[in-house]
C-alpha cells in the first residue's frame, strides 16, 4: 500500500495517478455481447432459452422462465427467519427515507409577467427493470436498495431479472423481492437479460429504464442500449476515502478500508489524515486484520494495486483532495464532521463522524448504495426516486402572451435561417394583428428573377384543415422573407407587432419606428 505525503514536490501528480482507473481492454467483451443483443433482439425466447441452458447450466423452459407466486411463497419460508426479519427491518428504513425524499408529483405551474403560462409535470416511469447478481454472490441488500425507490416512485411495474446458475437461487433474493415490491421475477442473467428487459421478448415484457450491478458483460450491455433505455449508471470498482484527525481508533479505520477492498481486486481505499503516526498505526492494524478476513487476497491486491495512506497539512486540505476524488463513499472520521462537510464539493455518499461506517449505508441506514463511481459523484448523484421520475415541461401561450414574446421568436428563428420556425410564428402573429393583414417593411429578395410559387390555399378561403385562420397571400409569404426560393435565404423581414415609441428613438435617427417586445424582465428594443 502505498504511503503518499502532501509535501512531497511531486505529489499532486501521484495523486492523479492514484486517482486514475485503467479499464481492462474490453474489445472482446464488446463484440460478443453485440452478438448476444443482436441475437436477442432477433430471436428473443429462444435466444434467451439458449444463452441461459448454455451459461447457467439447467434445461429451463419458456414456461419456467419466470419464478411463480408459490415459488416466491416458498422462498419466504425456505429462507432463514431471523435474516428475513433483518431485511424487513431494513426494508422499512429504505422505505421511510424514499418517501422523505419524494418529490410533489403532478403538476406545478405559474403565469408569468408577459401572459404565458409555464410549468412542468412529473410523471413516473411505466415500467422499469432491476439486474440483481447471481451465482456465487448474493446480495438481497441490492434487491432492497434498487426496487423500494422505484416502488415509492408510483412506477406501475417492476421487473426484476437474476441468473440462477443450475437452477439454484438464494432465497433471500426471492424474499427480498417480495419485501420490496418486485412484481415478476425472471431466472435469466447476463447481457441477454439486459438485452430482453430492452427489446423485450414474448414473455419478458420492455422496460423503460434498467438498473442494478453486474458484470463486464452486464455492464457493456448497458453501455450499448443505453438510448433504446434509461439506465441508471456505468458503475466501476468500488471505492471509499476516509478523513480522519488523531483521536480515531486505527483498527476501526483499518476496518472501514478492508470493507470496500474487499468487493474486488479493482477496488480502491484511501486513508488521509493529518496526524503522521495515526497513518503508521493503521498500516499496522491492516496486516493484522488481513490475517483474518476470508478474501483476504482479493484486499491485498486491492490495497497493493490502488490503496494509499495519504498525509495532509491538515483537515482543510484532506477535504480539497476528498473533493478532487470524488469518492464514491467518503468516511469523515472527525471530532466534528459539521464543520467539514459542506467543504467537500463531491462524493456519492458522505458518512458523518467515527460511529458512522461506511457498511452501515450499504444495508440498513435508508438512503440507496447505488452510487456513483471513478469521479463521476462530480456530475451525478446516488440512485433514488428521482431516477424513476420524468418531467415534462408545460407551455401555454393565450393570444395576447403569443402577441407579446411572440416577435423576439419570429427575430430568432430568422437570424438562425430556419424559415419554417419563422412561418408557424408569423402566420399566428398576422392573424392576432389588429390594425393590418400585411407586414410592412420590404419583402426579402428573391435569389433570382422568376416569381414565388402560387400558395395553395385559393384566394379568399380559409387555409385547409384551418377554417379559423384567413388565407395567407404570396405577398404576404414574400414579406415574411419565405416564399419561394428565397425562403433559406431571409433577409431583414418585416417587423410585426411594431409599436411607435414617443420622443427619440434610441438609434438617434428620428422618427424611425422601433419595435418594443417584453419577454420575461427584459425589454428588447430594436430597429425593424
């Protein structure tokens, strides 16, 4: 493990290096599973059959593709009682904690100064899809931890997906699912299962959105489908960073720095501290621990590979380089962790003060574990409902709001040359337009010398599928700058909606006409 001081001349650029995560070449990975989506989405059950008997080791059926209700009963009893009890305990504090965070749905909505009418609504997703690992790992906690936020989120379905390698599943991922809401459960894994909750198949329906851990090939199937579906995150090794000042047991921090190592050879623990003899004692309680855990060559690689005990200045400092990492877990093991906090701009979860150890989030505080990884707490944030809400921006114009705001669109779309934008504004703008049905101002020149096109609504009837909107001349079409040929080509236009302003003008030439358009607090004045 690797001994990193701040006052070391080179130390900002070990630092990054420390920081830095090589990703294993996955050119391999990469094609084999666009063969398996590409599969899936042509062949779908039968692609799924055929990956499953092949990968996982059983003659499963299309009828035994997902798990029934008596199973799911079964496995509530099957399962021990006291961790079931546990998981009940956890569940309800993650219950609890999603509905704190839920926001107002529906929708909210104001009228602002000009007249228009803006808002937005928040709806949840129809339905979304959950991987949850199999095999030789079991993670019920993970069941709990991506189903309960979606279910407080109102989505309507929740499909859960797990591989069950020879047939056998825990069943504390069963009663998991049931505690948490899961509405139907399939024993298929991999990146066909990702591929399936994409495309969907005759018995696997699509989802909207896929989260969950997962393998290289789980992962890359996200990477690939993400845009045919949401997906949570591109989630990395696992990581924690731990702040601690000289009043802290070293075995307790040893501890914390073991339980992220542990995950993977990849992981990453990182101790800085202020107190130069705190770190010696750590480095000490770390061999002796190692001793003792069951993957305890998983954490050496770990610890050898991308560990580091770091010393600081001081706390002030070890919050900037904390902020720079952008830790997935961040321990403030400190006398006061108020007063630190708020100084760490980035970090997927922060754990406040010595009694608050990282694997205490990881089960049973409430908030999600699904955080984000390799810096990327820089620009996202940790699962939760709003991952499983969309918002739809509202917009109302009544006539005299279009009248009002209106006229700064028609100038935008014509400076950025998209005519037909200007067109959908200006036909509304000439029919709201009291006084006269033709734009003043000089028509945009034609590119060349043969007359605009004939409109096709006939002369003094109302425009097709419009009878409310009077006919539009080729005049007018030629003073709005597209008619013809010359529509890509907009020259200055008429001003619409022009109101003569009393004394100067602002542009010194008397008696010029200048239009006035309100839009929001601002105040556009500009010659025609």
């Amino acid at each position: 493990m690797r001994r990193l001081d701040t006052r070391q001349h080179d130390f900002a650029r070990r630092f990054e290096k420390l920081l830095l995560w090589q990703e294993d070449d996955l050119r391999e990975i990469e094609r084999s599973v666009a063969g398996i989506i590409a599969d899936v989405r042509q062949r779908g059950d039968e692609a799924l059959l055929e990956y499953t008997r092949t990968f996982d080791r059983f003659p499963i059926t299309r009828e035994t593709l997902a798990f029934s209700a008596a199973e799911a009963d079964a496995a509530m009893v099957a399962a021990d009682a006291f961790l079931v009890k546990t998981l009940e305990s956890a569940s309800r504090r993650i219950w609890d904690y999603h509905r704190w965070q839920m926001p107002t749905m529906g929708v909210s909505r104001f009228e602002d100064r000009t007249g228009v009418t803006l808002g937005q609504r928040l709806t949840p997703l129809a339905r979304v899809g959950i991987y949850v690992p199999g095999g030789l790992a079991s993670y019920p906690s993970t069941v709990l931890m991506n189903a309960i936020p979606a279910r407080v989120a109102g989505v309507g379905e929740v499909v859960m997906v797990t591989p069950t390698p020879e047939g056998r599943i825990d069943p504390l991922i069963l009663a998991a699912a049931r505690l948490a809401g899961v509405d139907r459960i399939f024993r298929i894994g991999g990146a066909q299962a990702i591929a399936a909750l994409a495309f969907g198949t005759d018995t696997v329906p699509a989802v909207d959105k896929i989260v969950g851990p997962g393998n290289h090939y789980v992962a890359t199937a996200k990477r690939q489908l993400f845009g045919r579906v949401g997906i949570d995150m591109l989630a990395g090794p696992s990581e924690i960073l731990v702040i601690a000042d000289r009043d802290n047991d070293p075995s307790w921090l040893a501890a914390d720095l073991l339980s992220q190592a542990e995950h993977d050879p990849s992981a990453q623990a990182i101790l800085i501290t202020d107190h130069s003899p705190l770190a010696d004692a750590v480095e000490e309680e770390l061999k002796a621990h190692l001793e003792l855990l069951s993957r305890r060559d998983i954490c050496r690689k770990s610890l050898a590979d991308r560990g580091a005990i770091i010393v600081a200045r001081d706390l002030q400092e070890a919050c900037r380089l904390a902020s720079q990492a952008a830790p997935e877990h961040l321990e403030l093991a400190v006398a006061d962790p108020e007063a630190y906090y708020l100084q760490v701009r980035s970090a997927g979860a922060i754990f406040l003060g010595r009694y608050t150890p990282e694997a205490i989030g990881d089960y049973v505080a409430g908030p999600s574990h699904v955080l984000p990884t390799g810096g990327s707490a820089r620009f996202s944030s940790p699962l939760g409902v709003h991952d499983f809400i969309k918002r739809t921006s509202l917009i109302g114009c009544s006539p005299a709001a279009l009248r009002g705001i209106g006229p700064a669109a028609s100038r935008l779309a014509r400076a950025e040359g998209l005519s037909a934008h200007r067109l959908s504004l200006d036909l509304r703008l000439l029919d709201l337009d009291p006084v006269r049905r033709e734009p003043t101002g000089a028509a945009d020149p034609p590119p060349t010398e043969r007359p605009p096109p004939s409109v096709p609504a006939p002369s003094g009837s109302p425009i097709a599928g419009h009878p409310g909107l009077s006919p539009v001349s080729e005049s007018t079409l030629a003073g709005l700058g597209v008619a013809g040929e010359a529509s890509d080509n907009v020259g200055p236009g008429p001003a619409l909606a022009t109101l003569p302003l009393e004394g100067p003008s602002p542009t010194g030439n008397p008696g010029q006409t200048t239009a006035a358009t309100n839009f929001g607090e601002a105040s556009f004045q500009e010659s025609p």
